[in-house]
C-alpha cells in the first residue's frame, strides 16, 4: 500500500512540472539575503536561488569532567525555488553540505488557490512543536530547544501535505498530512534498507486571533517586524505514527520487534502538541506542550526466540523510544536598532525515566541568549548560554557563538 501513494505521488509531481517558452524574455538581480532571482516569459516563470552559512563556535561542559570545544560551519545550505504562476506550481529544493546527507527538503506544490495549497515530497511537517516549523536560520536561539529535539530529528518527512487559511480579521490556518512515518531520506541508503511500519497520519489547527503577523515576521518566535498591534497565535498539532522503529519516529529499523508468530509488530507512536505564540512592539512569547507516548506494547518480543526474557514488558519501551511530556517557554525583546535578548526554561519529564537504559531524564533547562540583527535575519551574530540540571545534581553547561549570513 505504501509502495502504491509512493508511485502515485511522484506521478502527479512529474505531471505537475511547468515548461517554459524558447522565446522567453530573461531578467535577474541580486541582493542580500534575496539570493539570486531571475523570470522568463515577463514573469510567468520566476526562480530563486539562495543560500546560507553559519560559522560557529561551542563549548560544552559536564560536570566533573573535561570540556570540549567545536569550530565548524554548522549550517551551509544551498536552496533552489521557483513558481510557474499560470500553471499555479511551485518548488523548492533544499541542501545542507555541513550535513551527512545533505539533502533537506524537495518538494512540489500546486496552489489551488490563493489560500489552499497541497504539495508532495519531503518538506518539514507542521506536526510538531511551533519552534520546529520555523526554519533553522529563523531560530530565536542558535539552538533549537531541548523539548523540540529530544523528541525529533529536522521534522523533515515524505508524503502528502494539505494547507488552508480561513478568514481574514481572525484567521484559522488547518493543516493535514499523510507521511512515511521514517523521516528525512525515509526510502534508506540501498534496496535491502526495508522500510517498515503504516503510515503517519497528522494536522494542526493554528488560530491568529488579531490576525497574521506582519509579512516577513511569519516564520519567526523573534518579533523582528515590530507589531504595531497586539498579535497572537494559539495552535494545537498531533499525529499517529502507525509503527514506529526509531527512537524519534523519525527513521526506521532502529529496533524490531515481533509478535508470537514471530512476525514484525511495532508499536504506534502518539504526539500531542499545544502552543502559544504572542508578538507586540518588539516583546515575544513563546509557549509549547508536547507529550509523546507509545501504543501496542503488549504481546512484544526483542527477538524470534519468543522467550519469557524477550518479552518486552510496557516499561522496557522507554530504552528504544523517547517518551515522556515537556514544557517550553521563552521570551525576548527587539530593540528598534537590532538587539535582541531572550530567555528560555524548559522542563522535561520523562515517561519511565527511571528505567534502565532510558533514551531520556527528567531535567530542567535554562538558556539566555543575546543577538545583534544587521540586516532583518540576513546577517546576524547570536550568543547563547544553556544548563541542563538533572535531578542528580549533574549539570551540563553549552556556550555557543553564531555568525549567520544569508545570501
């Protein structure tokens, strides 16, 4: 069934490509943070390539032990769009080379309208927490939160993703998707990397109150466009991943597990998310809730022996996948001249932290972050400080410097 939506979805993206005209009229220009933007046709084809580097310096520390430091390009990613606007179709291709696989986000969209958009490939699903549907250069912070990244990778999947905007004053914005369930690069490395597990099925309901914010100050928790007027956003997001094999839902064949007919049978992993985000002249709020938990644990096995010792008690579950709930608030200020300075708290509360192996810890977290924006998000210099406490009294301790430059 998987294999069928798979064909099906790259035969309509390969019907959906737009051809240009030989007798097209070219135009291009080029400008910081806009990238490379040429049209053919008067505008009836329209491109863009742009990019990103952030060289970076961090330092970590654990208590009672050695610190490390790490200098490196943290994102370098080259992106290429474009839009065909008679024919209403998009794309969008995404690389980062400082990546393993750097392939991020390749997809084709078709606007039914001005306000209703559906698109196929592998883009990042709005399923998640707010902060993980802001892109990684958009961050308040030079790090994602912990709330966010304990329980995914890039919130990168393949599938089929619906979008809507109802209203105009108060605005609904409802989302649906139907993805692999495995993540960025969900097909593996070669032939034999099977891909296990059902579908994952998800949306999200946003609600903008007073309104959207600001054109160009959508995609950010920062309010970097100053709302002259109070505005807020409150949304709610789930999804349920019909066989789960990664510690995150977000790969696959991390781990197996088999029923008494020694068949593979997976557990269903459950994400719950609610959140609030609140802009007015400069100040931001961010508030998020996710809770994750795992279904179908009874009638497991680790292995095909089908032994008492293999058989995987409810508990067990939190040594393969990351399970529990966490709160995430942070504000900050914008000043009128480019400074920003934000605070973050998180806490983190495991589902059976307590057994052993568990992939997660109950913990606390606290982050302050200063930054200086030079031109809008183009060119930023971002400064962060994060410890994470554990109930132990270990602490660890981050310290990171961010150079962002947008083209």
């Amino acid at each position: 069934m998987k294999l069928k939506l798979i064909i099906l979805l790259l035969s309509l993206a390969g019907v959906a490509v737009a051809q240009s005209s030989d007798s097209a009229k070219n135009s291009g220009n080029l400008a910081l943070g806009e990238g490379l933007q040429f049209s053919i046709n008067n505008g009836a084809y329209r491109f863009k390539i742009t990019g990103l580097v952030q060289p970076n310096y961090a330092y970590l520390k654990t208590d009672n032990k050695p610190g490390a430091s790490r200098l490196n390009s943290k994102r370098t990613y080259l992106t290429f769009s474009g839009k065909a606007m008679k024919e209403k179709v998009s794309f969008l291709v995404t690389t980062d080379f400082s990546a393993p696989i750097p392939l991020l986000d390749a997809y084709i969209a078709y606007h039914l309208s001005d306000r209703f958009t559906a698109s196929i490939g592998q883009r990042r699903n709005f399923t998640n927490t707010r902060e993980l549907t802001f892109e990684e250069y958009n961050l308040q912070f030079t790090n994602r939160s912990n709330s966010t990244t304990l329980f995914n990778n890039s919130g990168r999947e393949f599938g089929l993703f619906l979008e809507g905007k109802i209203g105009t004053k108060s605005v609904l914005v409802p989302q649906a998707s139907i993805t692999s369930g495995d993540g960025a690069n969900s097909f593996g490395i070669n032939s034999t990397d099977y891909d296990y597990g059902g579908f994952k099925y998800g949306g999200r309901l946003d609600w903008y109150i007073f309104g959207m914010f600001k054109q160009g100050n959508q995609g950010f928790a920062a309010d970097l466009g100053r709302e002259k007027s109070l505005k807020m956003v409150i949304g709610g997001a789930g999804s349920i991943n019909q066989g789960a094999s990664n510690d995150k839902g977000e790969g696959h064949g991390q781990f197996l597990f088999y029923n008494k007919d020694k068949d593979i049978q997976l557990p269903e992993q459950r994400k719950i998310h609610a959140d609030i985000l609140v802009k007015y002249r400069g100040f931001s709020l961010l508030g998020e809730y996710v809770n994750v938990t795992a279904a179908g644990l009874n009638g497991l096995y680790q292995d095909t022996t089908l032994s008492a010792a293999a058989k995987l008690k409810p508990t067990q579950i939190a040594q393969f996948m990351t399970l529990g709930n966490a709160w995430n608030v942070q504000a900050g200020y914008v000043t009128k001249s480019g400074y920003g300075i934000s605070g973050r708290y998180e806490n983190i509360d495991a589902e059976f932290g307590t057994e052993t192996g568990s992939k997660i810890a109950d913990a606390e977290v606290f982050t302050v972050g200063l930054a200086k924006y030079i031109n809008g998000n183009n060119l930023k210099i971002q400064t962060d400080y994060t410890q994470v406490r554990y109930p132990t009294g270990l602490k660890m301790h981050t310290a990171e410097l961010l150079v962002q430059i947008v083209f």
